[in-house]
C-alpha cells in the first residue's frame, strides 16, 4: 500500500478510536452513547473502505448486518442499551466479516471484565444481587460501550500496528 494511502488508513483509525473514547465516556458517566458518535463513526467508513479493496465493501455490510441483527435482539431483550446495538453495529463496517467472531468475543470478554470490576467494587450490590437471583433493580448497568471499544482497538488498530511493524 503507499505511503499516503497508509497515512491516510492511520488518521482514519486514530479519530476511529477518538470516538470511541468519547462514547466511553459518555457511556460511563451517563450510561448513553451519543448519536454522533454513532454517525460519525459510519461516515469514518467511507474514506475505509476507499483505501481498501473494493471486495471489503460487501463483507463490511453483511458484517454490520450480523452485528445489527444480534445486538437489536439483545436490545429487545433488555440485555444491552440502543446506544450499544448502534454503535457495535457501526464497528462492525471497520471489523469486517472474517473478524467478526473474534470480535463478539471480544466484547464479550470486556464486558465480562467490566461487569466483575463492577461487582468487585460493590460487594453489597454484588450480594444483594446473588441473593435476588439477578431479579432486582440494580440501577445502572454495565458500559457496554467500553467493551466495544475495548474490542475494536484489538480488532482494527492492532492488525494494523503488526503490519506496520514488518
């Protein structure tokens, strides 16, 4: 790839991973996802997918529509927030199809990690819940937006820094 095309892919992915660190934020102090992020980070795929092959525009979407179809079912369900179905939706354009499953396993493993550092500092609220069977209002959830973005820095940055590196 040239140099600028290179470059190019690197500025992308750094206001990429930009956004997401605003929706982290935004997630954990206020438990929302803001909708620009979300739209920012859908246009950001643009220029991407210029400076790829034209083959990796058909997998981004069928990635994206996967990501779409399981996160609105756990949105529907109540397991995760709109904010989280939108936004892994639209990380999904940048992971691509071939990475998808490593990545659900990714988030899931964040969101693991956050949900046992999130119990781990409230042991009441961890007791209380163990007792209740999960069956009470424990108020605010877990960021899922966090797990995402922990996720897609793994998924789409990384593959890039081991490239750069050879």
């Amino acid at each position: 790839m040239p140099a600028v095309a290179e470059m190019a892919r690197w500025f992308i992915v750094i206001l990429l991973l930009a956004i997401l660190a605003v929706a982290s934020v935004s997630d954990i102090r206020h438990r929302r996802i803001p909708n620009w992020t979300v739209l920012a980070i859908a246009l950001l795929f643009v220029p991407w997918a210029f400076l790829g092959s034209s083959s990796t525009i058909l997998p981004a979407l069928g990635a994206a529509l996967i990501a779409f179809l399981i996160s609105f079912s756990l949105y529907f369900f109540r397991i995760v927030g709109a904010g989280d179905s939108k936004l892994l939706t639209v990380v999904a354009l940048f992971v691509g199809l071939n990475q998808l499953p490593e990545f659900f396993v990714l988030v899931a493993l964040a969101g693991g990690a956050i949900a046992a550092v999130s119990l781990v500092s409230s042991p009441t609220r961890a007791l209380v819940m163990f007792q209740l069977r999960g069956k009470g209002d424990f108020g605010r959830g877990i960021p899922y937006g966090v797990a995402i973005a922990i996720a897609a820095v793994y998924a789409i940055a990384w593959p890039l820094t081991r490239h750069a590196l050879t």
